[in-house]
C-alpha cells in the first residue's frame, strides 16, 4: 500500500541528465501568450455555437460562470507552478503532494484532455479554413471535411477530416523544430487573433438586437438533459465552455523552459486568464445580440456566419481567413503541454524512457510525434461536442486535484516560501473544487461514462505495467 501513496521529490531542472533537460529560452511575455493563444480560441471562435446550442442567449451567463470557476482554479496553478517550477502540471504536483496513484489518475485524465483539446481545434480549425476556402471559390469535397455522421447511433455517411489532420501535422513539425522559435510565431499569430476579434467586435456590435436576447434561457439556467441524452441549460452549456478557458493550464508545463519560473509563471496564469475573460464577455455578448442563436447553433464557424447573416460575407471571409492563421495557437499550446507532460511519465517511469530523450534543440521530438500521430487519427473521425465535452472531463478532474494540492500543502507545509499565494485560499481552493464537480454533473451521461472508463482502463495499465516500473523509491 506504501506504493500507492508514495510521493515524488521535485529535483531543479539543472540536476537532470543532459539529455533530458529543457532550454530555458522563454520569458514572461513567451507564456503570458502562450497562455491567451490557448485560452482565445476555439471557445470563442468555434464552442460558442455549441454553447448558443444548450443555453440559448444565456450563454453569456454560461460564460461568467466557468469562467468564475476556472478563475479560482488558476490562483491555486499559480501558486503550484510557483511552488514547484517543473514540467508535468496537475500530474507532477500530484505526485509531490498526494502521492503516485492519484498522480497517475491525474495524468492518465491529462492524457485525456490534452489529446481531445488538440483535436477538438483541429477540427474547429477546419470549419473556418474550409469556409474560407469556400468564400473564395475552392470547394473540398464534403467527404474530405468531416468525419463519420452518426445518427441514432448509426453511421450515416462516412468521411475524414483531412484539414484537421493537415493542421496538426504542420503544429508539430514546428514544435519540433524548437520552442523558442514556436513561441515567437505563436505571439504574432495571438496579436493576428485579436486583430480578428476586434474587427468581429466593430463590424457585428452596431447591429445588436436586444430583441435577439428574448427568451434569454429558453432551456432553464440549470443542467436537463433531454430524450437523445444531450443536456441543456445555461450550467450544461458552462460544462461545454469550460473548455474555452482553461489554457492557462499548458502555461504550468512550460516550467523548465521559463528562465524565471517563480515569478513569468504567475504572471502568464493569471494575466492571460483576466484578459481572456474580459474579451470572452465581450465577443459573446455581440454575437449573440447580432444575430439570433438559433441561426449559428452548432456551426463549426460562427462568428464568420453571424457575419454573413448580417450581410458582411466579406469581412466574414476575412474573419475566417485569420481564425484559420490564428487557430493553430491553441494547437500549439496544447500540443506542447501534452508532450511535455508525456516527457514527465516517461522520466518516471511509466512510460517507456526511450521518449524521455529530448533532440539537439532541446526539445522533445520523438513524444511530440508520436503525440501528433495519435491525435490526428482521432481530429479525423470525431465530431466537435463529443471531444471537447469528454476533454472537459478530464480538466475538471486535473482542476479538482491542483485546488486540493494548495489546501494539503497549506496545512503540511505552512512555513513553505510561496512566492505567489492564491489569496484567500480557504475560500478559493474549495470554491474550484466544488464548482467542478457541479460542472462535471452537468456534463451528458455518455461523457461521464467514459471518462470512468478511461481511468478504470487506466488503472488497469497502472496497476499491471506501470506501478512495477516506477523509479520513484
């Protein structure tokens, strides 16, 4: 039973072997980025039609109240990452503070969220390149576009979504070529997003309807799920759009890649969270004032249709031109925080250490490849709600597991140098941990079931393979 709970010591990054160490290349303004390239995407220029879906105008309220929940979830990352300036996230704080098997479901559900995230924006990614290949007179054939239909549980029409596998492909090989220079194509392609937001902003906002926002919640402010199984209601369509917000949490992974952890990781945390929430509001409220829900619910481009309703195609064009530049950011983010955290499982042990090796540019080639290849294959056939509310699942359980790092080590530790404190932390940790499980019940029965499948399966591979191989004593 020791096993179980055994706790992982966090040794400096400078004490690794040589070919698994990291180069520190990026600073504040490389994460704060990195951390708005992942949050300011496919939540607002893809989820928010899935979100209208479910909630009908209440989405806005959908909006503030994951974004409340995720709030309090990046104070306690913020202190964590602080705390411990290492790669692996939730699963290395896990380790560090409750012990290996919780660690290990921990990873298991980042595995989980961060392989569906990358494939949930290829595929939103894929919606507006398709569109505006469209708007300028080059078709792809529908077979090409989108995966499988499925009606009733039946496969109506097959088909693989070559753009989404296309994207992913070009993401990694750039990873692979090096993290400093990713990170600086990714801070161009942020500016070039918000560029397009703002544009969104200017062109759709004078059209504003108030009459678009009656009934405001024509499904109830609650979680009901209806005879397909599919729940709505403004707190089932929070547990969809939680996915718009929590990015900040592949800025924890680049730990040993910040030249000054303790102070550029807080910074890029909590600043990319407060801005992203502010824009989220804003583009939200002119979407859905601008046009009536129904018309944009469920388009995998709906910022770029609400624009072509109202008689703008052009700058609709334009709209879904930069998203298609501007997406692969988000990919980019998740891309490189799940192959970082694969780096951490192998050097532990629970994978096999030949991926822990990283290339002569000091990053991690071979798992950012093999990552890549896993989550093509799966961007190809899914369709858009499923993916991102089954990555939600695993967020929240991450989410969940950090708030309850912060409360162990304020107990254990109290004396321990913070040098970023999650303010009110008696109030805030519980706060995250309550607000995600409500929003895990919130999520459709079929995404709870399989998010207990994966880690009953995982636990299965824990132990039968991977608690044998542990190198922590």
């Amino acid at each position: 039973m020791h096993s179980l709970v055994r706790r992982k010591i966090i040794v400096p990054a400078s004490d690794l072997p040589a070919h698994q160490r990291l180069a520190r290349t990026l600073s504040w303004p490389h994460l704060l980025a990195l951390g708005v390239g992942a949050i300011v995407g496919t939540g607002i220029l893809t989820l928010i039609g899935v979100g209208a879906d479910r909630a009908g105008p209440a989405v806005l309220v959908s909006f503030a109240a994951a974004g409340a929940i995720c709030a309090c979830a990046a104070l306690a990352y913020a202190e964590m990452a602080t705390m411990m300036p290492a790669s692996g996230s939730a699963y290395t704080y896990s380790y560090a503070v409750l012990g290996e098997v919780f660690a290990w479901v921990v990873g298991w559900s980042l595995i989980l969220e961060y392989t569906l995230v990358v494939a949930t924006v290829a595929v939103g990614w894929s919606g507006y390149a398709v569109g505006f290949l469209g708007g300028v007179g080059a078709h792809l054939p529908d077979v090409l576009t989108h995966g499988p239909t499925v009606v009733d549980g039946a496969i109506t029409q097959w088909g693989i979504n070559v753009p989404a596998i296309f994207i992913i492909a070009v993401v990694a090989g750039l990873l692979m070529l090096g993290t400093k220079e990713s990170a600086n194509l990714n801070t161009a392609l942020v500016i070039l997003k918000l560029v397009t937001l703002a544009l969104f902003v200017a062109v759709a906002l004078p059209r504003f309807n108030p009459a678009n926002l009656h009934p405001f919640a024509p499904f109830g402010y609650g979680s009901v799920a209806g005879s397909d199984g599919v729940k709505h209601g403004m707190m089932a369509a929070s547990a969809i759009i939680f996915f718009a917000f929590y990015g900040f949490d592949a800025i924890s992974t680049a730990a040993e890649e910040a030249k000054n952890p303790e102070r550029d990781l807080a910074i890029g945390i909590v600043g990319s969270m407060v801005a992203c929430t502010i824009i989220y509001m804003i583009v939200a409220a002119t979407a859905v004032g601008a046009l009536s829900f129904t018309a944009f619910a469920n388009s995998p481009e709906p910022l770029a249709l609400i624009l072509r309703g109202i008689g703008r195609g052009g700058v609709a064009t334009v709209v879904a031109a930069a998203a298609a530049i501007a997406l692969p950011t988000v990919l980019l983010a998740f891309l490189y925080g799940q192959s970082r955290i694969f780096l951490v499982m192998a050097r532990d042990g629970f994978l096999p250490m030949g991926l822990a090796k990283v290339s002569g540019r000091g990053t991690p080639a071979r798992i950012t490849l093999l990552t890549a290849v896993f989550v093509a294959a799966i961007a190809g056939v899914s369709p858009l709600a499923l993916i991102a509310s089954l990555a939600n699942a695993g967020t929240l359980c991450a989410f969940t597991a950090v708030a309850a790092c912060v409360l162990v080590l304020r107990r254990r530790e109290p004396g321990r140098r913070r040098s970023f404190r999650t303010p009110a932390a008696i109030l805030v940790c519980p706060a995250a941990i309550l607000g995600c499980l409500y929003l895990f019940t919130s999520l459709q029965a079929i995404t709870q079931v399989s998010f207990f499948v994966w880690n009953g399966f995982g636990l299965l591979v824990y132990f039968g393979y991977a608690r044998r191989r542990s190198l922590v004593s």
